[in-house]
C-alpha cells in the first residue's frame, strides 16, 4: 500500500512538472510570435475598403507604437498581446479597440472587435 501511494505522489509530481514546463515554453513561443508579427507589421500597407465603408484603397502605417490611415484615423498603439491563436493590439482610441493583425509574407489580414476597426481598416492588405 505505502509502494502505491509513493508511486502516485511521483507520478503526480511529474505530471504537474511537465505541465508547468509545457506551459512555460508555450508562453515563449507566443511572446516570439508576438514579436515577429510587430516587426513584419512595421511599413506601409494598401488594402481596399468593405463597399459598406465606401470601397476606396486606403494605405496602413504601422510603427511599433502607432497606426495610421489616409483614411484620417490615428491611433497609438497600447500593447501588443496575444490571445488564442492571434496577436491583437490595443489601440487609445475611444472605444479602446483591438485589432487582430496576422503577415504571412507581403499580406497582411485585420479584424478587430469594434466598428472603429471595420470603419477605418480593409480586411486584407498588401505591403506596399
């Protein structure tokens, strides 16, 4: 009885060890992502607007801390965060929106949870 119970404290204690070590290397994982969206989201990106918001092309810029459109809207940039699958950052405008930014190569796709961000930004550029 004494062998079972020691054998179950070594294994649970294996088990939380692995998780912690899993979740460690997780978070690293995802600040690396994080950072290599910032860094590949820095530049100027043209993009055609929804037909709902007027269909023009606008041109993004991106700098680490702030974004900008000939569209008119600027906003710093807060934090850049990840949540889930994604890289979003914060922006001060008025309703504190984010907005969801994944590059893969010279495209780059937005979307966000406020209309701030339907208003002012296409869903899909091209790095300019």
């Amino acid at each position: 009885m004494k062998i079972k119970a020691i054998f179950a404290a070594i294994a649970v204690a294996a088990v939380a060890l692995m998780a912690t070590s899993c979740y460690k290397s997780d978070t690293g994982n995802n600040d690396a992502e994080v950072n290599r969206v910032k860094k590949a989201a820095v530049g100027t990106w043209t993009g055609k607007m929804s037909e709902l918001f007027g269909g023009k092309t606008v041109e993004v810029t991106f700098t680490e801390t702030k974004v900008s459109t000939t569209g008119n809207f600027t906003a710093n940039i807060k934090s850049w965060n990840w949540s889930g699958s994604k890289v979003y950052v914060t922006l001060d405008d008025e309703m504190g929106s984010n907005m969801y930014v994944e590059v893969s190569g010279s495209t780059m796709k937005l979307s966000g949870d406020s209309t701030t961000i339907l208003a002012n930004f296409p869903s899909t550029l091209t790095k300019k």
